[in-house]
C-alpha cells in the first residue's frame, strides 16, 4: 500500500502534463487556423484576357489551385491597400469573368428604374443614393450611382444588418473585356473613384 501512494502521484502528475500539453497543442492549432497562410510570388492567368495577367499569389482566393484550372473565372480577395493605396489589410472579393458580348448594355438607373421609389439623396464622393420600393426582389437595399445614371459606377448595398458586413455591397464594373464583380463593406462607398482606377490599372491590359 506505501508504494502504491508514488505510483497514483506519477499517473495523476502525467495525465495533468498531457491535458496541458493537449490544450497548449489545440490552442497552437487554432492560432495557426486563425491565420491565413500567407502566399509570396505571382502567378499568370493567360486565357481570360486578351493578354496575359500576373497577379498575386496571395490574392486567390484557392492560392493552392492552378491559376487556369478554371480559365472563364477567378476568384480573388485583393487587399485595399493594393487598390488605393496605404496598408489597409482588408480586402476586396472580385470575381472575374469574360464579359458579355453586348452593344449598349443597360445603365443601373434605368435596369432598376421600375423598382425606385422617385426620391433621391445626394451623397459624399459624386453618389446620389436611390431607395428601393417596398414589395420589389430588391427590398431592403439602397441603389448608390455615379454620374446619375450609374454607367460609370453602381452599387446595390443591404440597408440593415448583414452576415457579412464586409460584404455588403455588390457592384458589376467592366474593365476591358472583362466583368468584375465585387463586394465590399458599406464604409468604403467613399472610396469608390480610388478603387475602380485600380481594378482599371490592375486589369486593363493591353491585348
């Protein structure tokens, strides 16, 4: 019975070092889950534009896959900071895709007009914000345009609380021959002229 007191001390003492070394190791690994691997380099997209693009490894949203596995899309999340320049870590969702070969597409004022209400609200940065009509599919957000007519830039932003705040916001941008949609947080309204001229620079190659 005297021996047998060291022996339950030294089970009792181990099964405490590996629930510690348990926790600290499940602790490490959601440190490690929390943070997104970060990607060095560049990769090619050759059949989506007419020329090739090289963009940031770090910015697809699949970095492991193979740039052209799918040649009509891509998915991206390009940081802020990399469209109007600065730091800002947060990020952009684009999704690429050949745009649709139409003459005279329709201007957002006038796809939407017959889902309006007749009011209409000057915003800061040239937007004017336009309401969507109680009843319609679009109830529920707010329409923002520029140059009144939106051909320049348009948004469709949800008016009240989302999922994901940070994308709040879908807009449909061409660029080239290529449709660019995007979704971005409401607060970055402000930075629409800034952003759209990167996307323009990012993705306007010279065929």
């Amino acid at each position: 019975m005297g021996r047998g007191v060291p022996v339950d001390r030294r089970i009792g003492v181990g099964a405490v070092l590996v629930l510690a070394g348990t926790l600290a190791g499940t602790g490490l690994v959601a440190a490690w889950l929390a943070v997104p691997p970060t990607v060095a380099g560049t990769r090619t997209v050759a059949r989506l534009a007419p020329a090739p693009l090289s963009l940031p490894s770090g910015w697809f949203v699949r970095p492991g896959s193979v740039a052209d596995a799918t040649p009509d899309r891509l998915d991206l999340a390009i940081p802020w900071g990399d469209l109007v320049g600065g730091s800002d870590p947060t990020r952009m969702r684009v999704t690429v895709t050949r745009a649709p070969e139409t003459e005279a597409p329709l201007s957002p004022a006038r796809r939407y007009a017959r889902f309006l209400t007749a009011e209409t609200q000057p915003q800061p940065e040239g937007l004017m914000r336009r309401r969507f009509r109680a009843g319609t599919p679009f109830e529920g957000e707010d329409l923002y345009l520029a140059q009144a007519d939106g051909s320049r830039f348009a948004a469709r932003c949800a008016t009240g609380s989302v999922p994901d705040p940070e994308a709040a916001c879908l807009s449909e941008v061409r660029v080239g021959n290529l449709s660019l949609r995007l979704r971005f947080a409401a607060d970055r309204l402000s930075s629409w002229s800034a952003a759209l001229d990167g996307l323009e620079r990012i993705f306007a190659a010279s065929p």
